[in-house]
C-alpha cells in the first residue's frame, strides 16, 4: 500500500468570491470568517492534518493578504516534522503573465512545484467548503481500485442537482459520464445512479485524487480547459480509470451570503449538523490568548460566543457573537451574525467598534471591526431582495454591514 507521505494535498484559494461580496470585498473566499473564530480556510487544512496528510499547498490570488497572514500565523511545524504548508500564489513567469483562469488553470501554472514535491498522488481541495472528512480512507480507495482518479461523491436531491456536478457511476464504483450543473429534467435523468427517490444522484464534492503522472497529462494535452469539473473530469473519463469515493457525511458548500448565513446559525443550535470540536479530529485555527467573555445580566439562547467578548444586559437569541465583540446595554439581537472585531481599541475617540446602546438587530451579518451606533435598528428584508447601499448591502434578504463600516446612531434599516 502506497503511504501518505507520497500525497501532496492543493486547496485552490478561490477567486473574486463574487456571490460571497460584500464578505469578500477585502478577503478571499477562504479566508471568510466561520464559526466565531475559525476561517473557512481552516476545515480542509484541518482536514489533511487529521488524516496525516502533512504536505499542503494553498493556490492564492484575489485579496489574499489576510489569508497569507492567517497561514503564517496559524500553521507551523517544526525542524523534526516532514511536513508544511506552503503559499503557491499567482505570479508571472517567463512561460505565463496571466492570472489563473479556473481551478484546473491555477494548477497548471504549479506544474513545476508539484513535480518538485515528488508526490505520486495529488488531492484536489476547494477552500470554502463546511465537512470533517478522513482522506486516508479516500486514499486506500484510490489505491485498492487502482483509479487514475478518484472523485468524492455524496446523494444528492433532484432540487439540487442544478448546481453540482452530476455524475453516472456503475456497480464496481467506476464513474462512466459527468455533467456539471444540468439544468434540465431530461438531462438529469440521464445520470441517476441510486435506488432513491428523495436522492437518485450523486453529486460531486469538488474533492479529486489523482495519479500525478496522470494528471500533469491532462493539465499538458489540454491547456484550454480551464475548470476541472467543467472541462478535465468529463474528458479523463473517455480515457482514464475514474472511480467514485461515497461520503455520507455532513458537507455544505458556503458559496452565497444566503448559505453562509444559514450555515453559521445552525451551528448555534444543540442539533447542529457540524460538530467544531472532536477530541479526535479537531478543527485547528489561530492561538490568540484571549480572556474569556463576560456575560453581564443578560438573556442569552441559542448563541455561540466566541472568546474575548462582552455582552451588557443585553438579550441575544439563535446568534453567532465572534472574537471579541463589544455589545453594549439594551440591546436584542436575534438571528444575526457578528464576525467580531482584529484588535481592542486603546482610546475612547469617535463610535467604538461594537454595537452601542439600545440597538435591535435582526437578521444581519455584521463584518469585522464595525461601528454601530447608539438606537440602530436593523431587519432583514424578504427573501430574493438585493440592495447596494453607501453603507450597507442586502443580499437574499439578509442586510451585511461591510468590515470596517460605520453606522451613526439612529440609523434604520429595513424593509418600510
């Protein structure tokens, strides 16, 4: 059996992070904040750790600065430990002056990086994904198959396969047709695979094994196809051994303000479908010795609180409070998310960053270091609604404050 020192784990860093925007507007999609005090960034990372996967490279373009900080600061092994992780951002070469043009394009332009690790199998990451998957057992299935690709597979439900790849798998676990994102009855029925009527598809998970050799091939003899989804799965599978991985798993792709929002709000509940701590399989993140929060007189259901915060007589329901928070007293906040704040201020001059006095606020996303002022009042709008304002967006229904904004005490908004 082939060991796992010879895999090279590459999590593609993402692009604009468009349909993430305004959470996106200064950081790339990996590097969106989760869960109070972790970044998206953090689960497939984690991931490869957990599975002893110990050589990691993180493909980096747009607004990638506070990702490469996280990396650094987050991510170190030591002189007597074989492993790393690596930044492999764009750059300009003799042989390429253009940005990367698709998640298959990004590898490619690392051709030479990933030959020089000496790998024999290379494991295809997305960075914005929500899962705890073990890669030692995808890999032992790669192996036992002999695949020259192996996908990560999960059931999908006819209302979602719109938005997939969708794939034709065979009885000996061989994947024989792909489709992404099929849009029409007629199509989709063409690739059911499972004896289910509430999930007769399988979906693929953006999570690709490959024989190097195998895919430094397709990245040479295709150079236009730029996506590996769109373009070099569907054409490997006319020539090459492409085999499916099951994962019954919790996985949630956080690709819209809508997703990330619903995501993060399930994890205050004790029924949440993703578990951040596991004695066994943690998820690992920045070490920032904060002191624990302070809770002062007030109603709290529902909510996860990160460290480092203070809530003032204050009632908080179904919320997320991230690092270090500042809520002042008579506040009521419900179905929100406060992504916190990077440092404590050290002077009293102009709106503090938090939430001050009084403030009722519902169904937002309030980013990094805002300064919300004295009597704001905050509600989300209907579903489907989108609204660019100066100071404030809405995206789905859901109002975002962008990191850094500030909002004058006062201020109302919301549908009239």
């Amino acid at each position: 059996m082939p060991s796992l020192n010879e895999v090279l784990a590459v999590i593609l860093g993402g692009g604009r992070g468009a349909r993430l925007y305004p959470l996106t507007q200064m950081r790339s999609k990996p590097a969106v904040p989760i869960a109070g005090k972790y970044r998206l960034i953090d689960i497939p990372i984690s991931n490869c750790i957990n599975s002893g996967i110990y050589r990691i490279a993180v493909l980096t373009q747009f607004n990638s600065v506070s990702l490469h900080r996280h990396i650094t600061n987050t991510y170190h092994f030591d002189a007597f430990h074989p492993g790393w992780v690596q930044i492999w951002a764009a750059e300009q070469t003799i042989e390429s002056a253009d940005w990367y043009q698709g998640t298959a394009d990004a590898v490619r332009k690392q051709t030479l990086e990933i030959q020089s690790s000496g790998a024999k199998n290379v494991l295809i990451l997305a960075g914005d994904h929500l899962y705890r998957m073990n890669y030692k057992e995808m890999a032992e299935y790669h192996w036992d198959t002999k695949a020259d690709i192996t996908v990560a597979v999960q059931p999908v439900p006819r209302d979602e396969a719109s938005r997939l790849g969708i794939l034709k798998r065979e009885k000996n676990g061989r994947i024989s047709a792909f489709v992404e994102k099929p849009k029409d009855v007629e199509t989709q029925d063409k690739f059911i695979s499972r004896d289910d009527v509430v999930r007769p598809f399988l979906g693929s998970m953006g999570i690709y094994m490959f024989k190097t050799r195998v895919l430094m091939e397709l990245l040479s003899n295709f150079p236009s196809f730029h996506d590996f989804g769109g373009d070099i799965i569907p054409q490997a599978i006319q020539s090459y051994s492409v085999y499916g991985f099951d994962f019954s798993g919790y996985w949630q792709d956080i690709g819209t303000i809508r997703s990330f929002y619903e995501t993060n709000l399930a994890l205050t509940t004790s029924e949440t479908p993703f578990n951040f701590y596991d004695p066994k399989l943690p998820i690992y993140t920045e070490t920032r010795f904060l002191p624990g929060s302070i809770v002062e007189d007030s109603k709290i259901r529902d909510v996860l609180i990160a460290e480092g915060s203070r809530v003032q007589k204050s009632d908080i329901t179904h919320s997320i409070i991230g690092i270090r928070s500042q809520i002042s007293r008579g506040c009521v906040i419900k179905d929100t998310i406060m992504l916190g704040s990077d440092y404590y201020e050290r002077d009293d001059e102009g709106l503090p960053i938090g939430i001050g006095e009084n403030c009722h606020i519902e169904g937002a996303i309030l980013d990094k270091n805002v300064r919300i002022g004295s009597n704001v009042t905050i509600r989300p709008f209907p579903r489907n609604t989108d609204i660019d304002h100066a100071k404030w967006y809405v995206r789905d229904g859901v109002v975002v404050i962008p990191k850094d904004m500030v909002i004058e005490s006062g201020t109302q908004i919301g549908p009239e």
